[in-house]
C-alpha cells in the first residue's frame, strides 16, 4: 500500500483528544500528517514525520477534517426561487412549501433525480464536505420514498428514511391513514434502504404523538432515530429525541430550559441549521446557551429548495461565528467532530490513526479563516478516502 505525506501545514486541526492543547481541537503547528490505503496512519510535526513514498507540500497552510454535513435533504427535483422571493418581500416559511417539491419531485425520472443529486455532491465536495447524510421525503408515496433512498444509497451509507416530512396531499384529510403508511407499508418498503429514520415534528407536520409512533415503529425495524425538533416553534421535538435516545435532534431553534436540560443529560446530539435560519429570516438558534450547558453541537447546511439551499459548511461555519455566539475553534469542531458525532461515528471527523483519511486543505493560514474571511472559497484540495479529489 503506499503512504503520502502531506508536510508543511502551518496549522493542523485533529479534534484528537489526546493531544492536550488550549483549544478544543487538538491543534498541531508546522504539521504533517500520513496517510495510508484510504486511512490516516500518524500526525504530528513534520520534521517528526517518517519516510513515506510520496509527499505534498502544503505550503504553510491549514489542514482540517473534511467537513461532516449530517443533515441534507439532496433528492428532488425543481427548485422554490419564488417562494425565496416571496419570503424576502415579507411572506413568512411555513412546511405547507414541501408539497410543492414534492409534486415535482414524483414527476422527475430516477435519472434526473440523481443528476441533480451529484451535482450538489460535487458541489458540496469542492467546499470541503466528505461525508453527507441525505433523506427522503420529497416522494410520501411507498414508490417515491423507496426510490429517493436507493438513488441516496448509491452515494452515501448515511441515508435517512423522512417519510413523515409533512402529511402527504393525498391524505390531507386522513393524517392517521398516513401514519400508518408510514409506520406500515412504507417503511417496509423503505428500510432495507435506510440507517436512519427522521420525522418532521412541528405544527403542521406531526405533532409529539404520531412522531413518537413514527419513530418507535422504525426502531423496530432496526433503523435508528434523529429529529426534525423545534425549528419553527417550542415543541415536544426535541424532548422526544432525548427520551428515544435519537443520535441526533435538528435545528433547535426554540428551546426551554427544560429542552437544554434534556439534551445536556442524553447521548443526542445538538445539530444547528444556521442556513436554514439564514434563508428563511428566522431567529438564529443560541448556540452559546448549548455549548455552556455542556451538550454536543454539530452544524451541518440542511441543504434543500425551500429553507436552506446551500451545500457550503464554510459559509454556515461563518454564520454560526457571527450570530450564534460560537467562537471559530467551537464552530469547526462542530462541522466535523460534532457531524460525525450526530452520525455516531468515530472513523470521520478527525485526524488521527485509524481514522478515514478524509482532510480538507484550506488556501489559509489556519481555519479561523473559515469566518474570518466569509464568502471566500478557501478550499483548495480535498482528500476522500486518502484520495485527493479537489
Ligand atoms: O429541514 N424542516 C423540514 N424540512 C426542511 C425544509 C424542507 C422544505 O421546505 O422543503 C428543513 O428545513
Ligand atoms: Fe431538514
């Protein structure tokens, strides 16, 4: 197997807790690290590192773990330009917007649907991402929610069951026909496909009862829970995730006391949405107020047409610095430890041996950079799998 070298990084982010340093990101000055086969074999100074058979110069520039984007909703089809332009002139986002993807989702071919998958892929590449979760939930038929998972299935192991988005318009005037579709022949259809499973909890999707009943049957069927909770009003969301002991709770945008408090005593992950926030003029979720309670954040884009269309980490990264009270060390953590932790996997989102050699090269000093110097495409090469790619 030969082994590359990537020397002559000015700053080296690990999130390696066993390298004590004053930041949460077990940080590595004038760094090298190894990598092997499709993993990372050593990290630590580059005049330490051992003889490999290639070698990279990275210029005195930063190296990090490429991005950990946990939250994604990639297959559809169309686009919402006007509902954007509506809401920028006043009109408030409300999930009633779904349907409309929905409708052109059914309509499109598998080919499209993929088509326009890998291009948000590649998209989302090129700013860093080497690990994306995707969900259904634009089909909420048994045909179209399968279909969405086997096409995500193709190009990442983190797909996630969302046929409880919104109550699909065939059953507008039977939600409880279509819980059970979704708990019954759907999920049948769908799980074989899935790892996870996610509901939509909010008024006008599915209240705390019927996502409890959605989430327990997909247990059942071996797939594990993370939330839609709290996006758009105080809820039972978020609460419920806690209590299914769900990897991972999304948006978190209105919280309680009681909220944050249940959060900080489970194993669920906090994952902040800021484009989410950004692109529907909401109030950004308080970050700070997590972090102080102790509980684990990840940031991840929501990329998808209606409340977050954008595949960039980085621009999130600046967001969250900027308006949700989380230092720029806080922030990158939570794009890649704090990704794979909402993904419940300690093989991405750090550097060190054993792990996937999975990196993202910033054209920059260090990865403060990434808010300091917002809007900027400072990504210039990325290694998936300890294959450069970008
Ligand atoms: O995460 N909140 C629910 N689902 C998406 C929005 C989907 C849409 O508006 O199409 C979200 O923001
Ligand atoms: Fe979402």
């Amino acid at each position: 197997m030969s082994s590359t070298v990537i020397s002559n990084i000015a700053t080296l982010v690990t999130n390696d807790p066993s390298l004590r340093d004053d930041s949460p990101l077990g940080l590595v000055r004038d760094a090298a690290v190894v990598i092997e086969g499709d993993r990372v074999v050593w990290t630590g100074e580059s005049r330490k590192a051992p003889a490999t058979d290639n070698r990279v110069d990275a210029g005195g520039r930063a190296v990090l773990p490429g991005f950990v984007d946990s939250h994604s909703h990639l297959v559809f089809a169309g686009d919402r330009t006007e509902e954007f332009n509506a809401r920028m002139s006043g009109r408030a986002y409300g999930a009633g917007g779904i349907r409309t993807t929905v409708a052109a989702t059914r309509a499109a071919a598998d080919a499209e649907l993929e088509a326009n998958l890998v291009r948000l892929l590649d998209e989302a590449l090129r700013q860093g991402t080497t690990t994306f979760e995707t969900k259904s939930g634009y089909g909420l038929t048994v045909e179209d929610e399968a279909r969405a998972l086997r096409l995500a299935a193709r190009h990442t192991d983190e797909v996630t069951y969302l046929g409880a988005h919104v109550v699909a318009p065939e059953y507008a005037e039977d939600p409880a026909g279509y819980v059970a579709l979704v708990t019954g022949e759907m999920l049948d259809a769908c799980a074989p496909h899935a790892r996870w499973i996610d509901v939509f909890c909010e008024e006008g999707a599915f209240d705390g009862d019927q996502a409890r009943a959605i989430l327990t049957a997909g247990k059942a069927r071996g797939l594990h829970p993370r939330v839609h909770a709290n996006q758009l009003s105080y809820g039972p969301g978020v609460r419920l995730a806690v209590e299914l002991d769900a990897a991972s709770a999304d948006h978190c945008t209105h919280l309680t006391d009681a909220d944050v408090d249940a959060l900080a005593g489970g194993n669920t992950v906090a994952t902040l949405l800021p484009g989410a926030e950004f692109s529907t003029r909401a109030e950004w979720p308080d970050a700070r107020r997590l972090l102080d309670a102790g509980v684990t954040v990840a940031l991840s884009t929501d990329c998808n047409p209606g409340s977050s269309f954008t595949s960039s980490v980085p621009f999130c990264v600046a967001l969250a610095v900027r308006d949700m009270g989380m230092t720029p060390d806080e922030a990158v953590r939570a794009a890649t430890a704090g990704g794979a932790a909402a993904l419940r996997r300690d093989d991405i989102g750090r550097l060190a041996p054993g792990a996937y050699a999975d990196l993202t090269l910033l054209d920059a000093p260090s990865h403060v950079h990434l808010a300091y110097r917002p809007g900027v495409p400072l990504v210039a090469g990325v290694w998936r799998r300890g294959v450069r790619r970008v």
